[in-house]
C-alpha cells in the first residue's frame, strides 16, 4: 500500500533572528524531532515581528502541508504578535482564553507576583484554540487548525514539543545507510546521478570530506522502505568497486 507523506512546515518569528542577535536552535531541533516520528520538514520560513507577514505565510503554508509549526513571538512585550497575526489570518478574535488566564494567575499567585496587563497577553489566542502544554513556565502555547504556535525560548519550545508530537499524526519513519566512500565527488558523482535515478524511492545524499591532503565522500541512502534502501546501498557498493578496480587501488 503506497505510504501517504505527513508533511510539515515551520515559522521562525523574530526580528532578533533576522539581524542575527539570536542565533535559532529550534529549527534543528524540530527537524530532528519531525524526522524521527516520520513527519517530512519540507519549508522552513524565517519572518520578523510584522503582522502582514506572519499572516501571509501562515496562510500560505497551512493549506499545503499537513502541520504548520510557528516558533517565537508569544511573550508579554509589545512585539511579541504572534498571537494575534495567526488570529488575523484564520479570521478568529483573539481573546484572552478563561483557562489559561486561570492557571496562569494561580502560579503568580503562588509566587507573590502580580499577575501584569504584560503577563496577560502570554494568556492571548485565537478564538477556540487548543493548550499545548508549558511544563516550563506555564504560559501555553496554542493549537488552532493545522498550526501549532509555540514558544521561542528553546528550553520552552522543546518542552512543548514534547507534549505536542504524541498527539500528532506521524508516517513511516526513515531508515538510512551510511557507505564511507575514499573518493571525493568529481569521480562519483555521474555514477551516483544515474543510481539515484535507478532507484526513486530513495533519496541518496553525497557530503564532501577534507581532511587537509585528500577528498572523500560519505553517501547516505535514505528512504521509507528497507528493501529498496539496501538496494540501492548494494549499487553504492558495486559502484565503488569498480573504481577501485579501474584506478587499481588495494
């Protein structure tokens, strides 16, 4: 039975990112993560704090792929919109919601600080939206259709990743093999074009090495089904061979 793909889609909020002040860790880490639950990253967008914008690629994206995941821009400061453009742009009012607004004023209650006009906003989301849990500061983070908005604070992100993905639908996960190869690109590289097109339902990657006298070459052959994986790493193997056989190497 053919695999359907879930694919996927990312957000990265944040003027800080665009001038480089942060530098993102949740980009990686959402890769990984998608990755090993079969989720496909396809895009990954980069937008900083302008309404207009986060609206345009969340509406863009969120038809296209099965989830859009946004990071960044749900805080207590004044730019932090994020809450608001996704709000905008599934034609909802945005609304401090009764239950966060509950659980967070108990844990700035138990803490002896005043719950802020500030603080409030972090309680801000669309109309009907759904937590996703913040085991880190409480302050959740918001489901509403496809499109799962999270925190920037890579601690805070990670975490509500954690809750969010076992409630997702996820696809095969992909296996791969790894082939150390002692010839750089130029010398694989036709052979390897003609592999990867003897075997499409592989995705076979080539990464350049230099250790300061030589090039070399590590291929990985990824895919969703094992026998075609190994099939295509036996070509791999066979292609190498014949180099070595060519050149007369050992």
């Amino acid at each position: 039975m053919p695999h359907t793909p879930v694919t996927a889609a990312m957000i990265a909020i944040g003027d800080e990112l665009l001038s480089g002040r942060t530098k993102d860790k949740n980009i990686g880490h959402l890769a990984d993560m998608l990755t090993a639950a079969g989720i496909d990253l396809m895009e990954v967008r980069i937008v900083g704090d302008a309404e207009t914008a986060i609206v345009a690629a969340v509406n863009d994206l969120r038809p296209r792929f099965t989830y859009v995941f946004t990071s960044g821009g749900i805080g207590p400061t004044h730019d932090d919109i994020t809450a608001e453009a996704v709000s905008k742009a599934f034609g909802l009012p945005c609304e401090h919601d009764e239950k966060a607004m509950e659980m967070m004023g108990a844990v700035y209650r138990s803490r002896d600080m005043e719950f802020t006009e500030a603080r409030m906003r972090m309680a801000r989301m669309p109309r009907g939206a759904v937590h996703i849990r913040n085991p880190v500061s409480t302050a959740p983070g918001f489901t509403i259709g496809n499109v799962h908005v999270m925190a920037g604070v890579p601690a805070i992100f990670q975490a509500m990743l954690d809750t969010l993905l076992p409630t997702l639908q996820t696809g095969v996960a992909i296996q791969s093999v790894t082939i150390d190869c002692p010839y750089g690109e130029g010398t694989i590289g036709e052979e390897l074009g003609a592999i990867q097109n003897s075997h499409p339902d592989t995705v076979i990657g080539s990464y350049p090495r230099f250790d300061g006298e030589t090039y070399s070459t590590q291929i990985v052959v990824r895919g969703r089904d094992r026998p075609a994986i190994d099939a295509a790493a036996h070509d791999v193997h066979a292609m190498l061979d014949r180099i070595r056989t060519a050149r007369g190497d050992g």
